[in-house]
C-alpha cells in the first residue's frame, strides 16, 4: 500500500498540474504518474484547457498511424503523449469493431 501523500506533495500538484504532465510531477516528488492523476482529482483539480481531436486530425492521424508517435505529434502540432493515448484510443476502437465483425460472422 502507498503512502498517504504529504501536504507539500499535495501544494506541488497544485501549483504544477496544469502546466506539467502526470509523468513530470511524478518524477518530482518520487510518485508514480497515475497516482498523481488520482490524487489530483481528489484534490478537486481538472485540466480545462484540453484540446478535442477534430474529425480532419483523426483522418490524418489515421492516414499515418504507422508513424512514430514523435512524427505525428509534429505533423498535427499535438504533444507525443496525446498522440499516444489517441493510438490506444483508435487501437480499441478497432478491436471492438474486430469483435463484433467477427460475432456476426459466427
């Protein structure tokens, strides 16, 4: 079981979590960046100033899904990390419909 965070963990994550990833403030105060993204909602804390994919950056991101999370973050001037979590969002996505193909067909 982890430790209970301290408050000068908990006033880091505040003043940092809008400008800094989960990963970043992880690293800073030794914790790992999906119990800083917890804390953080407990905290009450959001990140409002995300960015939704418009439907021309999915077909573009689709065209070119076997580039490197690095080319496409630049060619949609997007951050590698939300390239990232879009591929494993796409990659579901097509599983799901893989499956339910494959159901009709039985």
């Amino acid at each position: 079981m982890s430790s209970r965070y301290s408050a000068a963990e908990d006033e880091y994550i505040r003043e940092n979590y809008t400008t800094n990833t989960y990963f970043e403030i992880g690293l800073e105060i030794n914790r790992d960046p999906r119990s800083v993204r917890e804390r953080a909602l407990n905290l009450g804390l959001k990140k409002n100033e995300r960015r939704n994919w418009s439907s021309d950056e999915c077909l573009v991101f689709l065209a070119h899904m076997t580039l490197p999370d690095s080319q496409l973050a630049t060619m949609l001037g997007r951050k590698k990390e939300s390239v990232a979590a879009k591929r494993v969002w796409f990659r579901r996505r097509i599983k799901v419909v893989n499956d339910e193909l494959r159901a009709e067909h039985l």
